[in-house]
C-alpha cells in the first residue's frame, strides 16, 4: 500500500490512543499514556501488515482475532485482588477499545476510530461521574451490620434485654441475634446483633445502654453488611509500565 496512506493511518492511530492514554495518565492509572499508545499501534501494525497484502495472501480478520486474544492476555496482568477489591477492571477493558482503536485506523476506517474514541471517553469520564453519584445514594440505604456486646449484673439483666427491645421496636431495626453468656455467679455477658441502615441510631442505644446502673461494660462495632463490586479503583496508582 502506499506510504502516504500508512503515515496518515498510524497518525491517527497515534493521535486517538494518545487521546485515551492522556485520560489515563491525568487519573494516575496504573496503565497510563505510553502504554495505551503502545498497545494501538502494535494492533494497528499487525492489521496493517495484513491489510497490505496481496489480495490472495489478506486474512484480515484472522490477524485482527489474534490481537482480541493477544490484549486479553495483557489486560489480565493489570487485574489485581486486594481482599474483596478488585482493581484494574475498567483499565483492562480500556485496553481491549484501545486495541480496537488501532484495527479501525489499520484497516483504513478512521471515522469509525474516531467515534469509537469518543465513546471511550464519554465511559470513562461521563460514566465515572454517573457511577458515584449512584454510589453515594446506595450508600445512604447501605446495610450495616452492628455488634453490641454488655457485660452487666445478673439483677439487671432483663432491663438491659427489654431497654434493646424496645430501641429495635420504636426504630424499626431489624435483631439478628443475641447471645447470653455468664461470666461470674453475679455477671453476665451479652452480643446483640442489629442490622440497620442508621448507624447513629446504635450509636444512642449503647449510649443509653451505658447509662444504665450495673452495666459494667459495653462496646460495639459494625461493618457493612453488603459490599458492591469495583469496577476500578479510583486511588491514586502511579503507572509503572
């Protein structure tokens, strides 16, 4: 094919992945500028190579199906677990439109690159917004699992277990379980578990709790009671490719 034709095809394959990677690189991803960009052209120059053949030696579509494989291979490395985190999903996949990018430019269809960078951008600019404004509204409903755990007198016992009662009645919280357990002769120890979406309102139970007399002890934790999944993290990776 002529020269002209693949400066002008690789610039722009360039120029659009370069358009991607700055995105990248402006939110400290872990695959920024330099690799976007790398991952385009080497899609783009195995396309390319195709493209010009002589018409009995062209597999277009074989060497473009190889590139899907060879990137999911690559987008797999930048995946990482941390506990029940997941991270690097959205790079991954930015990865495999990228690599698309580079076919398009290779295979001479520039406008359809063009555009299909623009909806790149419009995901993960436009969406992100989308994603945490929902984000924080599920929050607000978010479950949360309290633990409350009263060491008190055995004679106040069934004060402790009527004043949780009727906190969980007046404030529609939902009683798990709870556990008695004697530690002494004279002393027992009790675990409530409260599922709620109000957090301040155990807050005022253990607090009322703590005033009563014969409660020797009382403390409480609570963590969330479902997680959702990540799509990509949003802190601050530095990229190291």
């Amino acid at each position: 094919m002529d020269l002209k034709v693949f400066i002008v095809r690789i610039f722009y394959c360039f120029l659009l992945s370069m358009i991607i990677g700055l995105e990248r690189q402006y939110r400290h991803k872990m695959v920024g500028l330099r690799t976007n960009a790398l991952v385009s052209l080497g899609s783009f120059l195995f396309v390319y190579m195709s493209v010009g053949l002589s018409p009995e030696h062209q597999d277009v579509t074989r060497i473009a199906a190889s590139v899907v494989s060879g990137i999911g291979f690559l987008g797999a490395g930048v995946i990482l677990r941390e506990g029940s985190r997941v991270k690097g999903l959205n790079t991954a996949a930015t990865l495999w439109c990228v690599a698309a990018i580079g076919v398009l430019t290779a295979s001479g269809m520039i406008v359809e690159a063009a555009i299909g960078t623009a909806f790149v951008l419009s995901s993960n600019i436009f969406l992100r917004i989308i994603s945490i404004k929902v984000m924080n509204k599920v929050k607000k409903y978010q479950k949360e699992r309290c633990i409350i755990k009263i060491s008190c007198k055995k004679n106040i016992e069934v004060v402790v277990r009527t004043s949780i009662a009727k906190s969980i009645e007046k404030n529609g919280l939902f009683l798990e379980s709870l556990e008695r357990n004697e530690i002494t002769e004279h002393e027992v120890k009790l675990k409530v578990v409260i599922i709620t979406t109000r957090f301040e309102t155990v807050e005022d139970i253990v607090n009322n709790l703590s005033a009563e007399p014969g409660v020797t002890t009382i403390s409480f934790n609570h963590y969330k009671d479902f997680k959702s999944d990540n799509e990509d993290s949003d802190s601050n990776d530095e990229e190291n490719n």
